[in-house]
C-alpha cells in the first residue's frame, strides 16, 4: 500500500460519489458493510467469509453477509502501513482448518503499541474462532536498519504448487547510504524484506528455491527481490504463472509476472529500463539493468505493464469463473486505493501480457486518459482486495467505505448439478465438462436396441439450482455434436406449474459442435420450482434404425441455464 496520506486524501471523493460499473451486462451490490479499513478477505464456506481489519487487529467473520463475531483479535502495530494485512487458507482447509495471516505484531499485545515484527502464523478455524497453531516466518526490528513504518507488503497466497508465496515490502531499508543486495545498492549486506518469500506450510524453506545455496537463510526464502512493496498477488489459473503488482515512489506502479529468482529492479529501476526513471531513492540516475545486484541465478524483466503516475496498486485477480462471459473469461483485474478505481485487462494469446489499447503499445499508461481506457469501474471504496467467490463472482473490499462488493452478471449462469441417463450410459467425460465450451465433452454412449424395437437414443436429465426462485428471463445454452452419423436432437425444460417437460427446441445436429441458446420471457417461473430452486432439463437424441446401424454418441461441450436477477 501507500502511505496513510494517500488514504486521507482519497476519502471525500470515494464518499461523494456512487460506485460505477463500466462493464455492460453486469451489476454490483452490497455483500457486507460495516468494516473498519478491512484489508482482506478469505472464503471458509459457500456463504461464509472471513475479513481482516488493518488497525483494529480483527478478523471478522460473516455468514450470508452477516456478521457473525471475530475469529479472532490480535494486538498489532497500526501505525501509517503497519497492521493485520493478509489472509489466505490452506489448500486442504476442508480437511485441516488452517488458515495464513500476516500481521504487524505489538510489543504488548495491543492494538497502537511498539512494533516487534511483521509475521505469518498459522491458526485452526474450528468454525467460530482462530486458534494458534505456529509461527511460520517473521521479519523482525533490526537496529542497523530502517524498521518502516511504511511498506510492509502483507497480501500472501499459496501457488498451485502449494508452497506459500509471501508479499514483503522494503521497510524503507536499502538506501545507498546503507546498501543491502534485495535494494540493488550491496552484493554482499541483506536487508531480510523487500520481495516475495516462499516457504512450505510449516515454515521451513523449499529445497527448490532459487537461492537455496545462498549462505544467508534471509536470502534462501526469496522468490523474488528488488521489489519495493508488492499489494498483490494472484496465480494465473491456465499458466499458473505467478502475477504481483508493486507500489512505486513518484513514479512508475507495476504489474510484473514473478518466475523463480526474478530481480524486479528496485531501489535503482521503476517501470520498463528503458524509460530510465530518476527519483530520489535511485539518486536521480538512469540506471540500466546491468546495474543490479544479480544473485547467481536471478535476473531482470521489464513489468508486463506500469502506470506513470503511481496509483497506489493493489489487488490482482484473474476472472477464473464461467460467470464472466467468455469474452472477460481469464482476462486478469487489478485495483487501486488511491484512486478508487478498478481495471479490467484483456490477456494476449500467450498469457504473458496484455492486448494493449491505443497509446499504452509501450506497456505504460503515460496519463489519465491511457489509463482510464482499463476501467471496469470505480468508486469502490479504495479497493485492498479482489477475490473470485465460491459462487464464480468477483467480491471486491473496499477500504474506505468499509464494505464488501459483489460484482456479477445480470444473467447468472446455472451448470448442471446432477445427471441421470434413463437410456444410454455415460462414455466418456463428467458434468465438469459442460461448465464451458472448451472442447471437453461429457460423451454419453446410446443405448442398446433390437431389431423392431425402439430407436437407438440417448435420454438424459439434468438439474440445476437457482439462487432465486422468481425471474423475468430464463435461457438455456446447449453445445453438443455426434460421434456418429447426424442426430435428431431434441432439447426439454421442465415445466413445475403443470408437472411436465415442454420441448424448446428440436435439430440435427452432426460431427461439429452445434450451438444454440433459447431465451423465455413469457411467464419464465414456470420453470423454476418456487420451494426448491430447483431448474430440471432433458436432453434426447435419436438415430432411427437399429443397432447393426453402429455406435454412436451424444457429446456435449457446453450445457448451461441462465437466470436474469
């Protein structure tokens, strides 16, 4: 984050103003509110979530956005940057319970007392209430370096490879004038912060980290140096690519992608080398990538994109959700607090950049119009924290307003929960592979005929759940083909005012993927069970002859209900 200052100058304008949404087709609300400055927020159930509070110490807990008590109140240091910053849960959190926090720790156990250190510790969720379990990694006061109190970093995740990745600003440490390696100024001096750590889930150190031969244990954890203070962090869902976004003095905020022993550049490069950025931290001079302190095996990377003016950076996402209509699927977001505003950016072809809009092609949004071309919103609050819910919506936290915001599609899209084949079997593929069109298919094979006896068919029944029981607009989606010769394939919603299924569309369909969407306006609740929720359709599809005519099957992509709230 940026300095207090940068908050206080940010409240009047985020609270004159309502929260704008710059995306077509989807709409907001309020999940929760009533926050004192939260910071992050955690998912430990489908409708229960867990925040924390940067000055208070407390992670609170909600169920259906209402507070249900604190987990926990820890005594921290809340002074300008400092306090409870980060949250995240074990992968098998099902199963242990565990969750992460990162927090500014209080010499008395206080709320305002002496800092002592910034720490990660590990605590039991029994339902109710955190409980300690260990402390995993601290980075501690140290009298022959600055101590902050500003850029403490704090966002942390755990990767696909279930390591514990670990965002830690500079505090302040690394001046020429006292030169450490992770600030580029010392091969040799180490400053303990300033990067992103890795560690296991027991606090020791992964043999496979990038500098694990390293003397110095401080310098064994690092993922990632040079970086000045990173405010988030996400994993690309497709590449599993590690994404961090990194605060910059006066000039130049940055979205970088971190590989194993990357050297962001900072004290001496913010923004891509070649603008030659001069501040005071580089001693206004244009340093060059040959500059750096290169630990054996490091190296440097331009940012995948910079904003001129600093923004104050900090959350990062990705839109792994087939609520987001494909043309945002994946696509990356981003927010800030200094400015309210929340970013939308189109991935290229290879996921290791953006499709860039008209002036940015340098990979730097140089001013308010190239930046503002991004927006997916703003007036959220001051955003700290983007999170991908269990229900495929974007929550977003806002610092300011104390609030909990959910974006989401005015059609919120329904996969089938359940199949049941009453002629045919299941060949190949699961229900998971008709979430989306990705050419992963649930194959169902038909069933056995005999000579004079019925039409070789598949008949299957699939049920959905709605979060609402009354709509003005249903569609169904279905993507499908044949294995085969062409079917006739007949398409079927269940209709609970009169107890039976109503035919909404009947095709041939043939060896390519046949789409087609089907929207009912007309008296469209007939179609969902007002008690239950509860959405039934029916598939057939029929090949007439017999069954010397040979096998074939029914292969469906995508199969989706939509429900306008």
């Amino acid at each position: 984050m940026k300095t207090v200052i940068l908050f206080t100058i940010t409240v009047s304008a985020a609270a004159a103003n309502a929260q704008t949404l710059l995306l077509p087709g989807y709409t907001f609300d309020v999940v929760a509110s009533g926050l004192s400055n939260p910071v992050a927020l955690a998912f430990v159930g489908p409708d229960q979530f867990l925040t924390t509070e940067k000055n208070t110490g407390k992670v609170k807990r909600f169920l259906n956005g209402v507070y249900q008590g604190d987990a926990i109140d820890l005594g921290v240091a809340n002074n300008n940057e400092r306090g409870l910053l980060g949250i995240c849960l074990d992968p098998d959190f099902s199963g242990t319970g565990y969750v992460y926090l990162y927090y500014s720790h209080s010499s008395s156990n206080t709320d305002g007392g002496s800092w002592t250190d910034n720490r990660v510790e590990k605590f039991f969720f029994n339902g109710t209430t955190l409980v300690f379990v260990q402390t995993l990694i601290t980075f501690p006061f140290d009298s022959l370096q600055s101590n902050g109190p500003n850029h403490n970093g704090g966002i942390i995740a755990i990767g696909p490879d279930r390591k514990l990745y670990i965002c830690t600003g500079d505090l302040d440490r690394g001046y020429y004038t006292n030169p450490t390696i992770e600030q580029n100024y010392s091969p040799t001096n180490v400053a303990g912060v300033g990067g992103i750590k890795r560690i296991e889930l027991d606090g020791s150190i992964p043999l496979d980290n990038p500098f694990i031969m390293h003397p110095d244990v401080r310098i064994k954890s690092y993922y990632c140096y040079g970086v000045r203070n990173p405010f988030g962090i996400a994993f690309d869902p497709l590449t599993n690519k590690l994404w961090f976004t990194e605060n910059g003095p006066d000039q130049y905020d940055e979205i970088n992608i971190g590989g194993p022993g990357l050297n962001s550049g900072w004290r001496k490069i913010m923004g891509p080398d070649s603008r030659g950025a001069a501040y005071f931290e580089n001693q206004y001079t244009d340093w060059n990538a040959s500059d750096l302190i290169m630990l054996p095996g490091a190296y440097y990377q331009d940012p995948v994109f910079s904003f001129f003016t600093p923004i104050g950076i900090t959350a990062i996402a990705f839109l792994n959700s087939i609520q987001f209509a494909p043309s945002e699927r994946y696509d990356c977001v981003c927010a800030d607090i200094n400015l309210t505003n929340i970013y939308l950016f189109d991935m290229n072809a290879q996921r290791n950049g953006f499709n860039l809009k008209p002036g940015t092609e340098d990979f730097v949004a140089d001013n308010n119009a190239e930046r503002d071309q991004y927006r997916l919103g703003y007036q959220f609050g001051n955003v700290t924290d983007l999170k991908i819910g269990p229900d495929g919506f974007l929550y977003v936290v806002g610092y300011i307003s104390g609030s909990v915001y959910r974006i989401r599609p005015r059609d919120v899209v329904y996969p089938a929960q359940t199949v049941t084949i009453s002629h045919g079997r299941i060949a190949a593929g699961t229900l998971n592979d008709t979430r989306e069109s990705d050419d992963r298919r649930l194959d169902m094979q038909q069933g056995v005929t005999y000579n004079g006896g019925p039409p070789s068919s598949v008949e299957a029944e699939f049920s959905f759940t709605s979060r609402i029981a009354s709509t003005t607009q249903v569609s169904f989606s279905l993507e499908s083909s044949s294995s085969g010769a062409p079917l006739t394939q007949s398409a079927y919603l269940y209709n609970f005012q009169n107890q039976s299924y109503e035919l909404i569309d009947s095709r041939l369909i043939s060896q390519s993927d046949t789409p087609f969407s089907v929207t009912i306006t007309t008296n469209p609740n007939r179609f969902i069970d007002s008690a239950t929720k509860r959405m039934k359709a029916k598939i057939i599809a029929v090949k007439s002859g017999s069954a010397q005519s040979g096998k074939w099957r029914l292969r469906i992509d995508e199969l989706l209900l939509r429900v306008r709230e």
